[in-house]
C-alpha cells in the first residue's frame, strides 16, 4: 500500500493532498449530488469523491470491501459546507491506510456528526441567507441598471463558492479531525445572521418599489385590483405556510386572479 | 443568432448543463431564472426579454428551499424552453413598466408576460414528474451499486454516479427543446384569443408575483428583526418616488 501521503502524526503545516488527487477529488466533490436518492442521499457521491484517494493509497480488494461498506449507509449535507467534511474524511482514511489505529466507529461518527452540522449550518447560510439576498440584488441590479449587470453577482458567487469548496477540502485533509473546531466557529452564526439581514433589507427595497409602484397604479387600474392583488399577494403565502412551492402558489392565485377580473 | 443550425444544439448544451447546475453540477446559482432566462434570451437574440421574464420568475421561486426532496420542480429547463420559444415566437418587452395596465397594448403586454409566467409553473411542475422518476431510477442505480460492497469494484460506483449525472443532463436538454417547441406552437392561443375575463386575469399575475415574493419572504424570515426589512421599504419607496418624480 502507498502512502506518500503525511500522516497525522507530521506537522499540520505539512500535510496536503498530492495535487492531482487534490484536482480529482475537487471536481468530484462539485458533483457529489448527481446520484442523490430518496433512501441514502448523497452516498454513492461520497464514494465516487473519495474514490482517487482510495486508488491512490493502492488498498487491497478487502480494505476496499470494508471501505465501500463503511460508506454505503446514509450520508447527507450541505453540498457547500460538504468539502469539509471530505477533506476530513480523506484525512481518516489516509491515516488508517499508513497504519494509524482509527476505530471505524470514530470515522463514521465524525462522517454523521459533521454532516449533520454542516447541513443545518450550509442550508441556513446558502439557501436561506446568502441566494435570496444574492438574486434579489441581481434582480435589482438587472431591471435598474442593464442585463449584464443582473448576472455579475451571480459570477461573482459562482466563482467565489468554488474556490471555498476547494479551500475547504484542503482544510479539511490538513487538520482531520480536527476540522469540526472550524465549523463550530461562532463566525458561521454572524455570517448566517447577516445574510439574512441583507436578505430582509432587499426584501425590503422590493417591497418599497412594488408599493410605489402599485400607488401609481391606481389611477389606471383603480384601487380594487389593486388592493385585491396586494391582499392576495402578501396572505397566500402566509395561508399555505412552506408547504406549497411558489409555482404552486402562483397558479394557486391565479384563482383569486380570475375573481378580481370578474369583480372589477 | 447568426448561424441558426448551431442554435438547437446550442440551446439543448445550455439546457443540459443548467439542469445539472440546479443539483447535481456545482450548484454556481446560473441555473436561477434570473441568469437562466437572460443567457436563453442571449442566445435566442433578445437577453433584454429574456432578463424581464427572468426577474419575474426568480421572485416567484424566491422562497422554494432546494433542500433534500422539498420539492420536486423543474423550472430551469422550463424557463429556459419557455423564454426561448416566446422570443422566437416574436415576444419583445422593453421594461416591465410596458406591461402594467389594464386595457390596450399596456393590458394585452402585462396579459402576455402573465401568461409566460403561468406557464412556466405549470411547465415546471410537470418536469417535476420526471424529476421523481429520475430519482427512482437513481435509487435503483444506488442499489445495484450495493454490488461494490461485497466486490470492492471502485469503478462500477464511479460509473453508476456519472450515469446518473449524464441522465439529468440528458432531461435538462430534451424537456428545454421540448418547452421551447411547445410554446411556438402554443403562442397564437395566447391572451387574444382567450376570452377577455382570462386575459384580464393574465395582465394580473405581473402585478401579484411581487407581492407573492414579498409575502413568501416575510414568511419565511418571520417578523422578529424587522429592522432591515423596513430600512429597505422606506430606501425602494422613496427612491422609486424620487425616481418617478
């Protein structure tokens, strides 16, 4: 078996992946949920990730077996804050692949314990932070300004996520275990805390524009449909709380479309 | 687009690749109705229409959580069809304020961009169906990988996980070709020839999709620090006051 790899045992500073395992597992990690399924997520990803580095340690066809067993069960995250976790589980696998006693028990714990973490701590920040505040500023910088304005923050996140997920495979292989002091940070929770606030502040501006808007409507359209709409608008989503996703809704107002168009 | 044979392949590559960006492929966000609907208007001739239609798109998905199985949509591929076909079909808009209004050109051109928007949803909860086939499949394909544990074979999980990923590929780029179709085929029974109560309904939906946004936002983020959500009211209503004069 090779193991050209550093060991957890050398100094921190000097432990990195071999670049083009490094290169493999980044681009495999960027489709770690192309096989997600209803029953275990992203396991078959997580395997496929891992994969260069098994090869690379030259793993006998039992170590395999066992490897392929220990990651078959259920495995889910963030796909953002997922480099992490690889990065750590690389660092583990690397480790008992030099002959460093690592109970299986301690690398699937340390697998569902940061996975966990990381999906309540990349789902708040990316889904319910950072892409409302980021489109709803493309939206704005789009219909204010000119249509390649809209698509700079987009750019601009894409860019910027990528090279996160690489730094943080790195950081995750570099540290090990280790790497869970990193995501209990209390910067994660400032972060998520303002994305949010930026989130809200354009939901804000939307708000203001939409109302400014409707006001100067209303000699046009009359203040029925407007109000109506305004109404509806703004209670349908608090009636169908969450459950309902915003095609739905929308086809679902479009009822209530009809009535006005028939009442005014 | 100069060269039109170049176009539908251009078109289903777009498709491909967005679908894939949506969950499976990198996740950069391009695959949002905003950037989505400006490249396939970029590339159908008109991204100014297609960044128009976009925007309202994006404020109706604004609150959809692509978390785990939530739910099961497919709106790139229908918004990418869909603002494809319409510019095609001859569909223009210069600024959303054009299609605001309830009678003449003003009421027929909000009645139109009302009519992309509810196809668009209704088009993307019908892709939603072949997402939840897809993941059958996929689930099948994970279990057939469960192979690999008793053989240790590497490959055959690294196979099954890129078949899955050339099969959203494969979904994204034949439903965009087939929405694109569809709606050149759909665009003359549009607002016009429906009856005038429904396109009056049509002319609407523009008007509702902000408040939908705003309302869908609110819920989600709820009202306990409400300081940034009315900083941004008073900032959007007095800059569109000024701006109006």
């Amino acid at each position: 078996m090779k193991t050209d790899v550093p060991t957890s045992s050398d100094q921190v500073t000097a432990v990195k992946l071999p670049g083009p395992v490094a290169r493999q597992v980044f681009r495999r990690s960027l489709i770690l949920q192309a096989s997600w399924n209803d029953q275990r997520m992203q396991n078959l990803g997580l395997l496929a990730t891992l994969a260069p580095l098994l090869r690379h340690l030259d793993l006998d066809r039992n170590q395999l077996r066992q490897t392929c067993r220990r990651y078959y069960g259920f495995f889910n995250t963030n796909p953002y804050l997922a480099s992490f976790v690889i990065g750590g589980l690389l660092r583990l696998e690397n480790d008992m692949a030099s002959g460093t006693a690592v109970p299986e028990r301690m690398v699937t714990g340390f697998r569902d314990t940061l996975a966990r973490a990381c999906g309540s701590l990349g789902d708040q920040l990316f889904w319910l932070g950072l892409r409302p505040a980021v489109m709803l500023a493309a939206c704005g910088m789009a219909v204010f300004w000119n249509w390649q304005a809209g698509l700079v923050p987009v750019v601009l996140f894409a860019l910027g996520q990528l090279h996160f997920r690489r730094r943080g495979i790195n950081l995750g292989f570099s540290l090990g275990p280790e790497v869970v002091d990193v995501i209990s940070r209390p910067l994660w929770h400032r972060a998520i805390a303002w994305a949010r606030r930026a989130a809200l502040a354009l939901t804000g501006i939307l708000a203001g524009f939409y109302f400014a808007g409707l006001l100067d409507q209303v000699p046009t359209l009359g203040p029925g449909p407007v109000i109506g709409c305004l109404v509806v608008g703004m209670g349908l989503p608090a009636l169908v709380r969450q459950k309902a996703s915003g095609e739905s809704q929308l086809l679902l107002s479009l009822i209530f479309a009809l009535g006005l168009a028939l009442l005014f | 687009m100069s060269e039109p044979w170049l176009f539908w392949p251009l078109l289903a590559l777009l498709g491909a690749l967005l679908a894939m960006d949506e969950n499976s492929l990198a996740q950069t966000w391009l695959s949002q109705p905003l950037p989505a609907c400006t490249l396939a208007g970029l590339l159908a001739g008109d991204p100014v229409s297609g960044m128009l239609l976009g925007f309202m798109l994006q404020l109706v998905v604004v609150g959809n959580l692509p978390v785990g199985a939530s739910f099961e949509l497919d709106s790139v591929s229908a918004a990418l069809g869909i603002t494809t076909g319409a510019i095609l079909a001859g569909w223009r808009l210069d600024t959303l304020s054009s299609a605001v209004g309830p009678v003449g050109e003003n009421g027929l051109a909000a009645a139109r961009l009302g009519w992309l928007i509810v196809m668009v949803s209704a088009a993307s909860l019908i892709g939603g169906r072949l997402v939840k086939l897809e993941r059958g499949l996929r689930l099948g394909w994970m279990l057939d990988g469960y192979r690999s544990v008793r053989d240790g074979d590497l490959r055959r999980l690294e196979g099954l996980h890129r078949r899955s990923l050339l099969v959203t590929g494969l979904r994204g780029a034949v439903l965009t070709m087939l929405w694109a179709l569809a709606i050149g085929l759909l665009w003359d029974l549009g607002p016009g020839y429906l009856p005038a109560t429904v396109t009056k309904a049509l002319g609407l939906v523009p008007l509702l999709v902000p408040a939908l946004a705003v309302g869908t936002l609110v819920d989600r983020f709820g009202l306990r620090q409400a300081w940034p959500l009315v900083a941004g009211l008073a900032v959007g209503m007095l800059v569109l006051i000024k701006v109006m004069g």
